[in-house]
C-alpha cells in the first residue's frame, strides 16, 4: 500500500450540513387595559356630536375596545392629552400590558421568566429608548443576559417581522426559549379633534398586548411541543402606498397622530394574492390547502377585502372578526390574539397548515405559513 493511499485513510471526514431545526409556536397570552367602552360611549365621553364621525364609529363592526381616556374635567368634558403626558402613557401601558401577557404565556407552558433567553418587543404607539425589552426586563425581573431586540414604528404588520426574527434566532439557538411581545398602547396614540381624519383612526384602535413562545428543538430532542412549525415567511411592500398609513407629527394639534387612506383597505386586499400565492410557491399548497387563516383585525373594510380577494369565508376569519369586535384593532398584537382564539377552539389537527397574515405601514402585508 503507498504512503499516498495511507495518508487517505486518515483524513477527516467532512462535516455534512443538518437542516436548521424548525421552530415551534408554543404558548401565547394576551392581555388589554382595564377599562373597555362600547363605540357609544367614546362619542359622550369626548362629546362627539357630529352625525358623520358618529356614523364611522357607531357602523365599525366593533362593539368594545379597551382604552385608557383621560380623566373628565370640572365641565365634565375629557380634553386631549398633551403629548408628553400620552409619552408617559405609552411607557407604563406597554410595560403592565406587554409585562402580563409575558407572565401568562410563560405561564402556559410551565416556563419561569428564568427560561427566556431573547426576548424581541413590539410597539408603534410610542417611542422608547431604552426600548421596551430593557424595561420589561428590568420590570419582570427577566435574567440580565436575556439578548434583546426591539421593533419599533413598522406598525400593525410588525408582529409577523418580529415573529420572523425570533424564528430565526431560535433555529440558531435550538432548545432555547425566546419570546416575542406585541405591546400597543393606542390610548397613548390619539388626537380627539373632531375631524373625519382622526375619527377613521379613533374609531378603530384599542388597547392590547400579546406574547408568544418560540423554540427550536434541541439536537436530539424526540417528541416535543405540539405547537405548529414555522415554515416559511414572504412580504410584500406596496411603495405606491408608502404614506397611505403612517404615525407622524401632526403641527395643528402639536402631537404624533395616526393617519390612513380611506382607500387603503382596497389596495391591501388587492395585494393579498400576490403575498399569499408567494408564500405558498413552491410547497406543492393551493390556498385550498390551508385549513386556518389567521388575519390581522385591521378593520372591516380591510378584512372583507382580503375575504374577497382571497376566496375565503366568513368562518375562515371567524377569529380576526371577533378579536375586531371585542377589542377593535390592537395593532401588531391582533394577530396573536385570533391564535389564541383558535387554540381554545381546539379544532386543529396535526398536518393542518395555517397562514398568518399582518398588514400596516409601508403599506406591507407579512405573511407566515405554519403547520400542526
């Protein structure tokens, strides 16, 4: 045998590369401030008595939404915050909300605030530096290397960018815990000016966080949660909408305020196909194929127009229409609160696909495809 064919025999065998694990969706939670108020008793309360902005809010297909308003004057009329008081809202809303919809969650599958190892938060309503991770850390009493990131002013469609995120961590950290937290204080988010602008935006946003529970299995790891697979994600950025939705300075009330196109419903139901048909490229899946559907509560006009465009039923968006119904829109945590609803209903089956979908700023649509 030559020395060649010796030296052969001990060289090392190549690393062959494994498939990145899959993460799970495991537990999610959601909380909401402590007062909720019917549509009619927006309008007395900021004694709104205008026959059109009453119309917007009392034909929204919302009954309640939780908010926090501002306390009623000595004339008994509730005046607008200034912004710095609606900054401090922002901070100690999202903090409680995003703080008790952690706690809830870790709660639901028997983990400890000891167990998270990133934790990513959500917000729009407000701005925060140190970001909200730090301070639901430093709040929750979260171990002091929990990595963090935080995702602030993508909108309602950043619960499915930060879903994606943390996804991705979790496939490179297998068998450890990471937490998303979709924290939206819309009370502190708000201009009450009488105007058909800020009555679509007033009429439509209530109070709300959520969280939920992400991991990879770890190497080995047989069994398991059995919480769905994340698959895959695909966007869609519409940039001749790019300001058809935007939280930016408002100079005649001297504050943030919300603003969105009238229009914008139909030019989000109009892209949902492109997105959805994206997202399913490839996997061999027709839109028939997914069994659950889980939409963002961006309001009626804009769930009816993905209903439409999509091909799908009343009771595929039983869930997005009963979370707008009960609590308005939530921004980026209305996503998770449809899931939650759907795991209560316990009508999911292993195999089963469902499709996540997110829509805000940009404008953007955000997909997920997940399976049982």
């Amino acid at each position: 045998m030559t020395a060649d064919l010796l030296a052969l025999d001990v060289l090392p065998v190549p690393d062959v590369p494994r498939p990145a694990p899959e993460p799970r969706l495991l537990g999610v939670a959601t909380a909401a401030s402590a007062t909720s108020f019917t549509q009619r008793e927006v309008l007395d309360a900021f004694a709104v008595t205008d026959p059109k902005v009453r119309s917007v809010f009392l034909n929204s297909a919302i009954e309640r939404r939780n908010l926090v308003l501002p306390a009623p004057g000595p004339d008994g009329v509730r005046a607008s915050e200034p912004q710095g008081d609606l900054l401090d809202k922002h901070r100690a809303m999202a903090v409680e909300m995003g703080g008790a919809a952690l706690l809830d969650c870790l709660a639901s599958i028997g983990a400890d605030v000891s167990d998270v190892r990133h934790l990513c938060c959500v917000t729009s309503t407000g701005f925060l530096t140190p970001g909200l991770s730090a301070l639901i850390i430093r709040a929750f009493g979260l171990d002091r290397h929990t990595s963090r990131s935080d995702i602030v002013g993508m909108g309602c469609n950043a619960g499915l960018n930060a879903l994606n995120v943390v996804a991705g961590w979790a496939a490179a950290h297998p068998g450890e815990l990471a937490v998303v937290v979709c924290a939206e204080a819309c009370s502190a988010a708000y201009t009450m000016d009488g105007t058909m602008r800020t009555a679509v935006v007033n009429s439509l946003f209530g109070d709300g966080a959520a969280a939920l529970a992400v991991r990879a299995p770890a190497p080995g790891e047989t069994g398991g949660s059995a919480g769905p697979r994340v698959l895959k994600f695909a966007s869609c950025l519409i940039p001749d909408a790019i300001d058809a939705m935007r939280y930016d300075w408002d100079r005649d009330q001297g504050r943030f305020s919300f603003y969105l196109d009238p229009h914008i419903p139909y030019v989000v139901g109009a892209h949902a196909e492109l997105v959805v048909d994206r997202l399913l490229a490839g996997t061999g899946l027709r839109r028939s194929d997914v069994r659950h559907w889980l939409v963002h509560s961006g309001g009626k006009k804009v769930i009816d127009a993905v209903v439409v465009n999509l091909g799908l039923s009343r009771h595929d968006v039983r869930h997005t229409t009963g979370v707008l119904r009960d609590h308005g829109n939530v921004s980026s945590a209305s996503f998770l609160f449809s899931y939650e609803r759907l795991l209560r209903e316990g009508v999911t089956a292993p195999g089963e696909y469902g499709v996540l979908m997110t829509m805000g700023p940009g404008s953007t649509i955000e997909t997920a495809l997940v399976q049982w």
